[in-house]
C-alpha cells in the first residue's frame, strides 16, 4: 500500500531505475482515467494490463456483479491484483469546469456554460451544453485528458510503478514539470502535496478490514 509521500526520492530523481515495471497500454488507461467518477467502477490489472469498466444501460447491474464475483476468486495468489482506478472529486471537477468556463472570451457559449454549472446537477447540464458546441467541446476534453494524465502518472509514482511507454516517460517529465516547486526549484519534490490516492487492491482492502 502506498505511504504518505511514497516515490518523492524518485520524483526528486527525475528518473525511473528504481520504479517496478507493470503492465498496462498507456493510451486505453489514459481513456479509463479520464472517465473515472464515483458511479464508473473503473479498475485496472498491473499484473496482466487488462481494464474493467462498468458498461452503461441494462447490462450495468449484471456485469457488476459478475466483476464482483471475478475479485473474490483472484484476490488470491495474485502478485498485485487488481485496483480502483482514481477519479477526480467532484469539487475539483466542479472548480476545473467553472475554471474552463471562465477563462472562455466573452460571448453565448461562456455564458451558457456558467448559467449550467449555476443550476441544478450542474455536470449533467454542462455536459448537454459542451455537446451543443463541437469546438468548445474539443478543448474540454483536452482539460480532461490532461487531468487525467496528471492523476495516472501520481498514482503510478505513489505506488512505485512504470510503464514501459515512451508516452507514459513522456507524461512523466510534463507531472514533474507541472508540479515543480515555484519557491526553491532545488528542494524536495512536493509529491506528498498531491496527495496521490492509495492503490485499492480489493483483495488487500477486505483483508484488512477482516476482523
């Protein structure tokens, strides 16, 4: 499990040698992460690279049960299991759409997207207002995608994993970069400061929360 500032000599490093490789294709994790919320039940295999997400519609309940089942029988033996991936909270969700929205020039779109976020279920309503506008919609999810960069590339470092993934190298310099302490460039990297979320193995989680 991950400690409180787990990785910070390595993020201090700029390097990966001392980092364990696991599995996973950095473009469909990056998809994954991207759309992981509180409802996705979004999880991810270092072991073997394969992903989990939850399907929409009618299918939803049946498949998460059968997902359920699947954990319960390979929480065993496994070398690291499977984990939850992390989703971004729903104030910093709501505090990065507002962000967006504010920083928009003046006109009909920004001001249809803050009347959105200012209603009832703001995301829902921000979501069907992007959808109306194809170009304003492309930059968000360019706010996302880089979001959810930032979120994979801490929680892999939190938990001292790599990717072997020139992209994922690459991510890696651009988290370092984006989270480089302002007033002394010299001293300790702040990765404790982002708070990195702990890897949620469920077969270590119901482990330790046996009685």
């Amino acid at each position: 499990m991950a400690g409180n500032n787990p990785g910070e000599e390595v993020a201090h490093d700029r390097g990966a040698a001392e980092l364990s490789a696991v599995a996973g294709d950095y473009r469909e994790l990056l998809s994954l992460f991207a759309d992981a919320s509180p409802m996705s039940m979004s999880y991810w295999n270092p072991d073997t690279g394969e992903l989990f997400a939850l399907p929409a519609g009618k299918r939803r309940r049946a498949a998460a049960e059968a997902f359920d089942r699947r954990l319960l029988a390979e929480s065993e033996g496994a070398r690291l299991g499977w984990v939850e991936v992390p989703f971004q909270e729903s104030d910093a969700g709501f505090a990065q759409a507002l962000a967006f929205a504010e920083q928009l020039s003046p006109g009909r779109g920004r001001a249809r997207l803050l009347r959105a976020l200012a209603g009832e279920k703001p995301f829902r309503a921000f979501r069907a207002a992007l959808h109306g506008m194809p170009g304003v919609h492309r930059k968000w999810q360019q706010v996302m995608i880089a979001e959810a960069e930032l979120r994979l590339v801490g929680f892999c470092l939190a938990n001292g994993w790599t990717i072997a993934d020139d992209r994922f190298a690459a991510a890696v310099e651009r988290w370092l970069d984006a989270t480089e302490p302002a007033a002394d460039p010299a001293g300790p990297h702040p990765l404790s400061a982002r708070r990195p979320p702990e890897a949620l193995s469920i077969g270590r989680t119901r482990a330790a929360a046996a009685p």
